[in-house]
C-alpha cells in the first residue's frame, strides 16, 4: 500500500472518533506532555490502535493521542514522536503530520528538548524556533512525489508561524520567562555532539539542536499546516565539566515543561 491510502486508512479510523476540526494539534517532545492533563472530556487512542501508526521505543515517548477541550479550542496532543535513529524511515517520522492534516487540524504546536549551542544562554531557557538547519541524513520528502500530499517543492521560508510565534513570545515575556527566538539544528542523533560538532553548529548559525522536529516541519510545510515550535534547553555544555546524561534532559525537560505548559494554556484560551 502506498503512502497515500496508509495515511487514508489511519485518517478513516479516526474520523469515527473524532470531530472533522481540530483547532490544534500538539506533539509533546520528551518530558513535555503534561499539558495533556488540562483536556477535559478526554478521549485516549493508543498509537497502537491506528493503522499503519508507528510506535515510539524512546523513554519519555508514551505512545497515544489523547483528544478534548482546552478553553475553547479542540486539541488532540500527540504523547510521544518518532526519530529516524530509532531506525523508523523519514516517511514512518513523519506519518503522524499527514495523518493530522488529514483529519482536519488547523494549527501544529510541535515541543522539543534541545542541547544549547548559544553560549549566551542556559539551561531551562525555552526556544521559539523561527528557522531550522536541516542536517539529517534524508528528507522526507525523498523519493516520488504524491500530488494528493502536497507540492513537490515546498519553500520553507515561512515554514514557522510567524503570527504564533510573535503571540507565544509574548505570553512567555509576560510570565518573566527566560525566552527566546532562535534557530534550531536538527541531526540524526543517537549520540550527542562532540565538542568540535557544538563549535561547528554554532558557527553555522545554530542556536539549539535536537534529534526530532526538523523532518515534521518539513512534512508539515508540504500539508500547508501551520506550525509553532517550543525548544526546551536541557543541557549546557560550555558549563565547566559539563557532562549531559538522559536522566539530566528528562529533569530538566519537566522542570521547564511547566513553562510550556502555561504558555500553551494561555495560547489556547
């Protein structure tokens, strides 16, 4: 079965369980799906229930939708995303955006955990994306091209909302957060950067990087669907002896999620 009709058989499952719009959709990236708690009437779906879904393996990824009211919006969150070093292909990455588009979602509200590479920064601060470096082995968009999923050449210019990222900027300035407009680095990951890979990425103008993100916003700008990106900074490491562990990204990620959290919250209501 082509791509096609996999992200039809998925999107035809969920239509009997779910409204034909959704005002937003959100991916919780590690550690941040506690906004999940504030949807009232939820209604759960395990990846595991949907045709063709792929099924997280990364600690911190739970693996289901979880769909309600948050105010006054309709908002289906996304607990737990796929990477392509979990060995998924750059179609499997990106499956989900289709399948969001497809059901009727209006606005994409991705969140990550990113390493720092600006130095004037730290840990905890969050990271509006407002343009990405897209170092990753593959696009998703290699191969034949499906008119019925988009364009074969999506520009990427204004890939990120600027409206969102101006409102969610203020909300975040308005509760005295440590926030910023930056640019993200997307690698393929597992491991972590090397020293010399930091001072390279900086360089090359990066101002977080992650192992996620990059391949959905790529998808998401072939859909025509909006996107507003929300980096956590977990880890610094121009800090003396520094030395990041996973336990470390997950501390820190749920600290600075609460962040996230009331930003959402305030963007939704």
């Amino acid at each position: 079965m082509d791509l096609y009709n996999k992200v039809v058989a998925a999107e035809q499952f969920l239509q009997n369980l779910l409204p034909a719009r959704i005002d937003y959709a959100i991916i919780a990236g590690t550690g941040l799906s506690d906004i999940s708690e504030d949807i009232t009437n939820p209604i759960e779906i395990p990846y595991s229930d949907i045709p063709f879904f792929p099924e997280p393996t990364v600690e911190g990824h739970i693996g289901k939708m979880i769909f309600g009211q948050i105010g006054h919006s309709c908002v289906l969150v996304l607990k737990g995303r796929f990477h392509y070093y979990e060995g998924y292909s750059m179609k499997e990455v990106t499956f989900p955006i289709r399948v969001l588009k497809t059901i009727g979602v209006e606005k994409l509200i991705i969140t990550n955990a990113a390493g720092l590479l600006n130095p004037e920064w730290d840990a905890g601060h969050l990271v509006l994306v407002k343009d990405h470096i897209n170092l990753h082995p593959e696009n998703p968009l290699r191969g034949l091209n499906d008119e019925r999923l988009g364009l074969r050449f999506p520009a990427l210019n204004e890939v990120y909302h600027t409206e969102l990222l101006n409102q969610a900027e203020k909300i975040a300035l308005g509760f005295g957060f440590d926030c910023h407009q930056g640019v993200y680095v997307g690698l393929q990951g597992p491991s972590l950067e090397t020293p010399a890979e930091y001072k390279y990425l900086r360089m090359i103008g990066g101002d977080v990087v992650g192992m996620s993100t990059v391949p959905e916003v790529i998808v998401a700008a072939q859909c025509e669907l909006p996107v507003l990106c929300i980096s956590v900074v977990t880890n610094n490491p121009f800090k003396d002896g520094a030395q990041t562990t996973i336990e470390e990204v997950l501390d820190v990620a749920q600290e600075a999620g609460k962040k996230i959290r009331k930003i959402i919250l305030k963007l939704l209501q």
